[in-house]
C-alpha cells in the first residue's frame, strides 16, 4: 500500500477494542498515531509501527481520519473538544469516526459540532469483542454522509469484516448499538442465571455448558461469556459497569418515548447488584456473582 495515498489515522483509546484497530491498521500499511491515557498501551503500539501523540491535540495535527474508541460519550466529549481536544486541531474536512457506545442524542449532537468545525462525522459503534477487532474482523454499525465513506472507505475495510451503513444521518448508527446491547446485555444476565441455577441444583457445570452450546438454549453471549464463569478468571474484556452504562442508555431512551421494557430494566438491576457489590470493573460475566449461596470455581494459575 502506497501510504502517500491513503489517510493517516489515528486512534484515541487503546482498550480492548482499539488496540486491535490500531494492529489491524498497522497490518494493512497505514501510518497509525495513537493516543490513550495508558503509557503501557500507547508504548504496545509504538513497538508495533505506530506513532504515539501527546495528546488528542497533537494526534490531530498529523492525521486526516481520527477513530475515537473511548467507553462513554462524557470521554468522546473530553478527547475532542476538553482541555487539549482534538476537534479544533482537525484539519477542515477530515471525517471523525466515533465508536463509543452513546445515546442516539447525543450522536446527533455531535455531529453538529463537528460539521460547526467543517468536520465530517461517521457514526460507527461497533461490536464482535477484542478477538475481532484484532483480525480487523468488526461490525460497524455506521451513518454519516457519503463523502465521509469515501474518505475512509480504505481505513473500513481494514478495520471490519461488515460495515453497515444505515443512513446519511449520524445517530441512526448508535440506534441500532442500542438495540445490540439491550440483547447482549439481556443475554449475558440470562447466561449467569442459568448457570446460577445449574450450580444450585447440581448440575456440572461443564457438562451444562455443552450440552447448552448444542441445543436450542445456546446463545452467542453463552458460548463465549459462560467459560469466563467456568474457569473462574473474571479479567475484564467488557465489564459489568460497560452495561451498568449500556442498559441505562437503553433505559433512558426508552423512558423518554414512554416504551416499556421489562426485560432490559431486570438486566439493568443485575448488573446493578453486581456492581453495588464491588464486582463492576470485572468481566460481564461476573454479573452471576449476584446470586446468593453459588460456589464459584476459582482462578487457576493458568489463567494469570
């Protein structure tokens, strides 16, 4: 790749998500600029090929496209327009890509800023876990006007396996991450519940997590979170307070449209009890730790 004509990109936050974009970037020959607050993670990369920046100011002073991958909009809001914020160092054109889970309200208000700054927006959440991103294997769920595509149409392909376009208007792009978390969340609270309640019955729970990933039970969320639980390593890859946050931003939307969801606000308050109980910067998976009177395997040494 002639990196003379494909954009410079840069990442602010380096978690589980962005670092795979940035290794799935760097694999396809870009030039990668990152920025996060963790020297370790920003150094992971420079060793990689990429370039570390300061902070978000300086990233966009070097780069066209700039892939925001922070964990809540209160940290989009900071990275581009608080103290050293990279909007107003953009160049006029360049196209924003932000991936953190938010509201759709907010989405669209961001998107209005950006363009107040001659910036493009792509509304990009995006989702298939650490794994994906690092074989540059995502979903992105995106809308944004079409200029914006074709500026980092390069910078997609290398990042995703599906890019979803779903409109020219950002905002519809953080509707469908909305949808998606109320499932995932639903779906990895029913996964501790049944695993709950295989534990207090007797089952073994080995052979209930296979015999569950062959028959009509099984789901995405239990087949890939249940093992965390199985093996008794909690090590966050998402985090019980990802859908503390998540959830209540299904909620509120719902809320606000008066829409009843019974089954999004029971997970919620899972998540919630785990949490309140100290268990909330461990994996999601950890939200089975809120049921009473369940012996849980411990950690081995393989684990860590």
């Amino acid at each position: 790749m002639d990196i003379s004509q494909t954009p410079r990109v840069g990442i602010i936050g380096l978690g589980a998500m962005g670092m795979g974009v940035a290794r799935s970037l760097l694999r396809a020959g870009f030039a990668v600029h990152a920025c996060d607050l963790r020297e370790a993670a920003v150094q992971t990369i420079v060793e990689a090929g990429g370039v570390r920046a300061e902070s978000p100011a300086a990233l966009a002073r070097t780069v066209d496209t700039l892939i925001v991958l922070v964990v809540n909009a209160e940290q989009t809001e900071s990275v581009l327009f608080g103290e050293n914020g990279a909007a107003a160092q953009l160049a006029p054109g360049s196209v924003v890509i932000a991936s953190a889970t938010v509201s759709p309200e907010f989405a669209r208000a961001l998107g209005r800023r950006l363009a107040g700054h001659g910036l493009l927006m792509i509304d990009g959440p995006v989702s298939g876990g650490a794994a994906k991103a690092a074989a540059g294997q995502m979903t992105i769920m995106a809308a944004g006007r079409p200029e914006a595509f074709a500026k980092c149409a390069a910078v997609l392909q290398a990042i995703a396996g599906k890019v979803y376009r779903l409109g020219d208007e950002v905002g519809a792009g953080s509707v469908v991450k909305m949808v998606n978390q109320l499932l995932a969340g639903v779906h990895i609270a029913a996964a501790g519940e049944a695993m709950a309640l295989a534990i207090r019955a007797g089952a073994d729970p080995e052979q209930v997590y296979e015999v569950i990933c062959n028959s009509a039970g099984c789901s995405w969320m239990f087949q890939n979170r249940v093992p965390h639980i199985l093996a008794g390593d909690y090590t966050p890859l998402s985090a019980v307070n990802i859908f503390v946050k998540d959830l209540g931003i299904v909620l509120d939307y719902a809320k606000k449209s008066i829409f009843p969801l019974p089954l999004s606000a029971t997970a919620h308050q899972m998540f919630m009890q785990a949490s309140a109980a100290g268990y909330g910067a461990e994996d999601d998976s950890a939200v089975i730790k809120g049921f009473p009177g369940i012996t849980l395997p411990a950690p081995s040494a393989a684990n860590h």
